[in-house]
C-alpha cells in the first residue's frame, strides 16, 4: 500500500533458515539445492510466529529463489496467514563459491571466513568464488530499485548471511562498505527503516532471532562451523 510521504518505510530482512551444508563424512551438498532442515524449519515457523504477534503485515515478500529462501519464506507467511506470492530476485542469492578442491591448504580458512571478519576488502574472495565487490555490484542496485518504487510501505527480504551483511553495511555506513562482522544467525530478523533520501536509513535492530533471541549457545559463526565440517572431508 502507499505510505505517506513524509513517513519511513520498513524494510523486514530476513536471514534463510538453518540447512545443512555437509553431510556427516564432510563431503558439500550443492548449496543450490540445500532445503532447510529440523531446526531451520522451526526457525523459521518461529520467526512468523512473532511477526504475527505483533500484526505484521507485509505488502511484499522478495526472496533470492534459492530454495532455502522459498521454504523460509513460505512458513512465515503460513504463520502470519497472508496469501502474498514472493518475488524472486535472482541478483539477491548468496556471494557464491568457487571449487573448494582447487582452493590451496594453506588458503582454506581464509576462504572460508575471510568475508565475514571485520571491514573486508572489495578483492576477498568467498570460498575462491565470487568477490565482495561483485557481490555488491549486484546487491547495491537492486535495493535501489526496491527504494525507487513507492508502491509499498512494509516489505519482507528473506536472504542470506552476506547478502544481509552488505545490506546492512550500507544502511549503517551509508557507503560502498562491507563489514564481514555482523553475525547473521539462521532465521534471524533485521528491521531498516528508509526514508526518501539515498542516505535516510535507520537500523532499528539486527539478528534477532526467535526461537532463541539471546543465543546463549552461540560463539562461533556460521563459515568457521562450516570450515570445521569440511577438514573431516578434506
């Protein structure tokens, strides 16, 4: 729905569901296939749940069409009981990977978790893959275009780790940055507010993420528990 002109919209961004990766000898699943699994689906049953809690209401859902993505998005919508179709925007998916095999040993954690440790260069690599300046080029403009269209008032993302983190960069920074230190947990919720001026963000809160908000249990992220599954196959 149209919102007054002189009143911020919401930006709802959501991080995917947990999936697993590697299977239990190490060896990857194709991350463009990878479904949730147990604790992804009620991550994200459970981030619906409190966006109907608070009658939330979404004028439009946008996913990366990657099927973790879909899935999320799906049972969010199940809980909050709106018939909304989502978006698929292809230039959204995940910074993505090269050949783990061909990455050298002594490179491997870097690859792993180079991206998401402090204010990362635009050359750092993901996994050997794509870059983050690549990665932004496609991000960057695309949230331009969703800015540009009036016709909305609250919207739902549900993305990935570091495409949430160069989102989030440039709310904060307001620049071509990109600071590989915010945690994204599975199922996470972030709150942006955007005005009419390229510079009008305001981050209202980032990485909650219901069932477990205070997540008591989490000390390592997301890459360095993907890195130690991989040194069992390696």
């Amino acid at each position: 729905m149209p919102h007054p002109a002189s009143q911020r919209r919401r930006i709802f961004l959501m991080r995917h569901g947990s999936v697993t990766y590697f299977d239990a000898s190490g060896k990857p699943v194709l991350p463009e296939t990878v479904s949730l699994n147990e604790l992804g689906r009620e991550q994200a049953s459970a981030a619906g749940q409190a966006f109907a809690a608070q009658q939330i209401r979404f004028d439009r859902v946008i996913v990366s069409g990657l099927a973790r993505t879909v899935e999320t998005a799906s049972r969010v919508l199940m809980e909050t009981g709106q018939d909304i179709e989502p978006e698929v925007w292809p230039e959204l998916e995940e910074i993505r990977g090269g050949r783990l095999s061909a990455i050298p040993e002594a490179q491997l954690k870097s690859a792993f978790t180079g991206v998401f440790e402090g204010m990362v260069s635009e050359d750092q690599r993901f996994l050997g893959g794509e870059s983050v300046g690549e990665l932004m080029d496609r991000i960057h403009p695309a949230i331009q275009r969703l800015r540009d269209d009036a016709g909305w008032d609250t919207v739902l993302l549900v993305l990935h780790g570091g495409v949430n983190c160069a989102i989030l960069s440039l709310a904060l920074t307001g620049q071509r940055m990109f600071l590989g230190g915010l945690s994204q947990q599975a199922g996470c919720i972030n709150a942006l507010d955007v005005g009419d001026e390229e510079s009008d963000w305001v981050v209202r809160f980032v990485n909650y993420a219901p069932p477990s908000p205070l997540q008591a249990q989490a000390r390592s992220t997301t890459m360095e528990q993907l890195f130690e599954q991989y040194k069992k196959f390696r």
